[in-house]
C-alpha cells in the first residue's frame, strides 16, 4: 500500500486484512519492519490520542519518529506544506503522517509525491479520519460476531465529523444494513451514501435495540459563531444517559473517539460504565495504525 488516505480505498477483503494484521499485534510479537525508516508526524491541529498512538506505533514497529510543532515550524513563516514535505524527504522521511483543517490536503499530497513518499491521513477537515475508522471497526468486531446482522447508532454532530464520515463508509463497506443518525437536523451529514441510513431526531427512538453506539463531540471549531448549539440544551435533547443507554440491547457496546466532553454529549456514568469500550478504542488505535504503517512496507 503506498498511501492511505481514504477508508473507501479499500474493499471488503482488503479492509478485513487490515482488521487481521491489526489483531494480530494484539496477540503475537511484531516484526520491526519499519527499522531504518524515518517517520513524520505532521499535525497542523491538536491531538492526543491520535499523534501519540501513531509515534508509538511507528516506533514500536522500529521506526524513528519526528514530530513537527506546526506552531512553530517554517509554516508560520508561509511555507506550503508540499514544501515541508519535500524538504523532509531531503533528509530521508519517508512516511508523512499528516493532520490538516482542508479537506482535499491529503489527497493532493499523495497525488503530488505518487511513489517518492507514503501519505497517511490523521484526519482532515471534516472529509476523512480512516484510521480512526479502522480502530473503531477493530473495536466493534472484538466484541460482535458478525458486521452485517449489526445495528449501529450514531449520536451527535456527524455534519463536521470527520470521525462519522469514515465510519460510515467503512460499516457500509463491512455490510452493516442498519446506520441510525441521531441528530438535530442542523447536524447532519449531508455528503454520504445513504445505503443502510435511517435518520433519527428523537433519540429514544433511534436507540431502540442497536448494539453499538457511538458517540461524537459538537466539534465548535468547525462551526460558525451563532449556530452552535447550547451545550445544556444538547445534553437534554441527544446526551446519552444510563435511562437512553437501557433502550439500546443490553449487551450493547459505547465508543467515543474522543476527546470527550462530559455532560455534553454522554454522561459521566456511561462514559465511566461497564457498556463502554472508550479506552479500549484507545488501546487498538495503536494496533490499527502498526497494521497501517507495516502495510505501506509489505
Ligand atoms: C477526533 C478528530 O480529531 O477528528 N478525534 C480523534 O482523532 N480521536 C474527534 C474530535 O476531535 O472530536
């Protein structure tokens, strides 16, 4: 594979093989197939969970890794990122692991490096975060048996969500029938593929008997100052609560991508309680983004 940069790449068979390697370095010692090779993480916006699991990930398959702070780096001083890039790759990087607020960045890089280099999205705009899919997708099917019998709710503002517009594709990709979105109006995708969607604006009602429920941060920064929603009233209306969580099947399972925002979008008994897989997300984004890095070399 030589770049990643969109979950919808791949097919059914291809993204299982992924899941598999993925599991795989969950369970068995892993080959430092990356040794000699520098890696690049370029974030040109905050992250915790992702940055970190992918320079652990990098490293544990051998790499050497190099974090650029963007804050203080030559784009500050107007450099494009393709410059960045190819300076880098000057010195001998060559996999960019790259965060951006523009949706197309990603893509345009990888088409302008081709085979010199290997581009692998952190989450751009509001367009693509596949690997946040993959380790969502990894997450889901260690505790189901089977993608297509599933039905899966989405909670919360999944029209800025890079996070839910991966997902989708990726459960439309695995065969998942039944997608519930459960939203004000004004959050709403309008950009996917509708195959398998309802659409819900009463949560009761979109969380009866689903068995995964994933929730989504009101991402504000991607919003115009006015139309955001009132983070009380939200709650009210789409936080997820033990009462709401009891209407989904008892053994369904909670996600978050994080970070979360407590009391806005989930409470803290659900987001603390036996139903939910939050860390355990945490752990695979690790695992799945070793399975993204060693695919690039094998
Ligand atoms: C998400 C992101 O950056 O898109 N976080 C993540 O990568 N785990 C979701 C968010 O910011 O709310």
């Amino acid at each position: 594979m030589q770049h990643f940069v969109d979950i919808a790449q791949f097919n059914q068979v291809e993204l299982l093989e992924l899941l598999n390697s993925a599991q795989d370095s969950l369970e068995q010692p892993v080959e430092q197939c990356l040794q000699n090779h520098f890696v690049a993480n370029l974030f040109f916006e905050p992250s915790t969970r992702t940055r970190c699991s992918f320079e652990i990930a990098a490293k544990r398959l051998g790499a050497k890794i190099i974090n650029l702070d963007s804050s203080c780096s030559s784009a500050q001083k107007g450099e494009t990122v393709m410059d960045t890039i190819t300076n880098l790759q000057a010195m001998g990087v060559t996999h960019f692991i790259i965060r951006h607020q523009q949706n197309s960045l990603v893509d345009e890089v990888a088409a302008h490096v081709g085979d010199s280099a290997h581009i692998i999205n952190a989450g751009c705009g509001t367009s693509q975060h596949p690997s946040q899919a993959l380790l969502d997708m990894l997450t889901i099917q260690q505790h189901k048996k089977n993608f297509a019998d599933l039905s899966v709710a989405i909670i919360g503002d999944m029209k800025h969500s890079r996070v839910a517009h991966s997902d989708i594709a990726a459960l439309q990709i695995l065969g998942v029938h039944k997608i519930h979105l459960i939203a004000p109006v004004n959050l709403l995708p309008t950009d996917i593929k509708q195959t398998g969607i309802t659409v819900f604006n009463n949560i009761d009602e979109g969380l009866a008997d689903v068995d995964v429920i994933m929730t989504l941060r009101m991402q504000k920064e991607r919003m115009q100052a006015g139309i955001i929603p009132d983070a009380t009233e939200f709650f009210q209306q789409y936080g997820l609560t033990p009462a709401r969580l009891a209407l989904a099947k008892p053994d369904a399972i909670v996600m978050h991508p994080g970070p979360m925002n407590r009391g806005v979008e989930i409470a803290n008994d659900v987001a603390d309680g036996k139903q939910s897989v939050i860390l355990q997300q945490v752990t695979n984004g690790v695992a799945a983004r070793m399975a993204i890095l060693a695919a690039t070399v094998t």
